[in-house]
C-alpha cells in the first residue's frame, strides 16, 4: 500500500520492518516533500513516539552533519574568526574554563 504525495509515492508506515525501518521511513517522507512538514513530524499511530522523536533527532544530525561538512572548505579561521548569529549575537565557547570567543567551525 502506497500514501500518494506530491512528489513520489511513499511505502505506508505499516510496511515498516528491520531495524533501520522508522529512519529509512522518515528519510522517504523527506524525499518525497520535504515541504510538507507537518507529514514529516506526524509520527504514524503504529510507531512509538519517543522511537520516532529519537529517529528525527538522528536524521538533524545526519543533515548538520553534511551542512557542516560542506561548510569545511568555506568557513574557515580566517573568514569566519568568530561564533556569530549576527553582527551584534556573538556566541561564547563554553567548552573553555572561561567561555571565550571561538573561529565557528572550532565552535
């Protein structure tokens, strides 16, 4: 059975076996729309809410990661030296005995 969306069908969360199947499940609904947001954090009725909650922590995890990881070669000590949200947010290191201003790939 097949859940019809915008973009491309999407396998019905009932279907779901294995292991990895809750993460490989939310990664198709992200394939599938990723503007439909509302789908994509809706956990099915047959999933366990923290099991789906945990699932959609290691799937932001996974996008940083690739966020951060294409950032690498750009933002560097030199062209990012500080932390910044904006030009008056500077955000401290806390790893430090003293919380200090850190380069944002250090961060």
């Amino acid at each position: 059975m097949h859940s019809k969306t915008n973009h491309r069908d999407v396998e019905d969360s009932q279907g779901m076996q294995g292991p990895l199947a809750v993460q490989e499940y939310i990664q198709e609904l992200i394939r599938s729309d990723p503007s439909n947001v509302k789908r994509i954090v809706e956990p099915p009725p047959d999933v366990d809410v923290n099991i789906w909650q945990y699932e959609h922590l290691r799937q932001f995890i996974l996008e940083l990661n690739l966020l951060v990881t294409q950032l690498k070669g750009i933002c560097t000590t030199h062209s990012c030296p500080k932390m910044k949200a904006t030009e008056d947010c500077l955000y401290l290191c806390a790893t430090h005995k003293n919380a200090q201003e850190c380069c944002a790939m250090d961060y």
